[in-house]
C-alpha cells in the first residue's frame, strides 16, 4: 500500500536515438523511476505499470534493446517536430517515430507534440501513434529539450495558435473525423483530449 500511494507521477519522456560507436540504440536521459531501485518490494511493484521499452524497429524481438522505462498507462511520449542532430551534442539524434518498432507505438495512449504552423499536425500523431488518445500540443519553442520531466511542468493554456483562425483544436480535429477527404478516411482518429501546454518557464510564443 505504502509503495502504491508513492507511485510517481505521470512524466514526460523524450526518446534520443544515438549514432556512436555504430551502435544506434534508443535511449533517454529521464530519470529512472525511484521505485524501481528503492528495494526488491518496490521494484516488483514498480515493473507492474514500467517496462523496458523503445527498442528501434530493426531490433525489434531483441530484449537486450529497450532500454527506456515507461508507463504506457500514464506517461506521456515527447514528440518533436524536427528530427536529426542536436546541435548541442553531436552523438544525440532525435528519431523519426517509424524508427520505433511499431509494437510500441501502438502502446502510446499520450503524447506531448512539437507543432508549427499547421492543423496538419495532427495527421503526424495519426500516423505516427495511431491508438494515442491524449495529446497535449506545444510551439516549437515552447518544448523542452532535456530528456523528462513531469507532466505538470507543462502548463496547460486558452492561448490560441495562429493557425486556429478562432476554431478550438477539438473542432479541427473533429473536422478530419465527422468530414474526412480521402486521406483522412485512410487513417486512425482516436483522441479524445486535445490540449494546448508549453514548458514550464518558456515564454509565451504565437
């Protein structure tokens, strides 16, 4: 019961694909849930809500791959818009999600997504997550770039992107459900909470 009340809260996890050494793995700086190393009690209790997850697709089957524990019940995946080299660390590389085995994605039921100026923003996390069904949408500069955090550092805001034209993102998003073109007919649409949130301290972008 004790270990149960102390269950973390739901984070953020931003997954970094490294190049060195010509051994591309999957990895992320987030912390490692304290439960799972407080004692034998707590780490049986623990990996009952995190498994080792994100291994890349090519090696996938492989259980010496996943190397990222994450609670798919409760943890939100970070998903930025670019993808390739972080200019701060040349060994660091922000993946495409199709580098994750697609079992995995197919676990995703949150996300926090790095949107620029278009409502097609949300065909990315169609594709690229088809069974999320919580998203919470950030600028690109209003994100993070570290590895974790907790869901509550990223403030959630009435603030309307630009390319809204004064229509709620759930009215978007219900745009390609109830009068999908022929693309659209072609793709999941599962979300039923649409939010928009920027990192906590990052000031405000339009």
């Amino acid at each position: 019961m004790v270990w149960t009340f102390a269950r973390p809260a739901p984070r953020v996890v931003n997954i970094f694909l490294s190049k060195t050494d010509g051994n591309d793995i999957l990895y992320s700086t987030a912390k490692v849930p304290s439960l799972l190393h407080v004692c034998q009690e707590s780490r049986r209790l623990a990996k009952q809500w995190y498994q080792l997850s994100f291994q890349l697709a090519i090696n996938w089957g492989d259980p010496d791959a996943a190397r990222v524990y994450f609670d798919f019940s409760s943890d939100f995946l970070y998903f930025p818009y670019l993808t390739g080299g972080d200019p701060s660390d040349h060994s660091r590389f922000f993946p495409h999600a199709w580098d994750i085995d697609c079992d995995t994605r197919a676990k995703v039921r949150k996300v926090v997504q790095e949107v620029t100026s278009y409502s097609e923003q949300f065909y990315r996390i169609s594709i690229s997550y088809p069974f999320a069904t919580e998203a919470l949408l950030v600028g690109r500069k209003e994100g993070m770039s570290q590895g974790g955090a907790e869901q509550s550092d990223f403030v959630v805001t009435e603030d309307a992107f630009g390319w809204q034209k004064y229509r709620s993102l759930v009215d978007i998003y219900n745009t390609h459900v109830e009068n999908p073109d022929d693309f659209d007919k072609t793709l999941p649409w599962n979300l039923v909470s649409i939010q928009r949130a920027r990192f906590h301290g990052v000031e405000k972008e339009n």
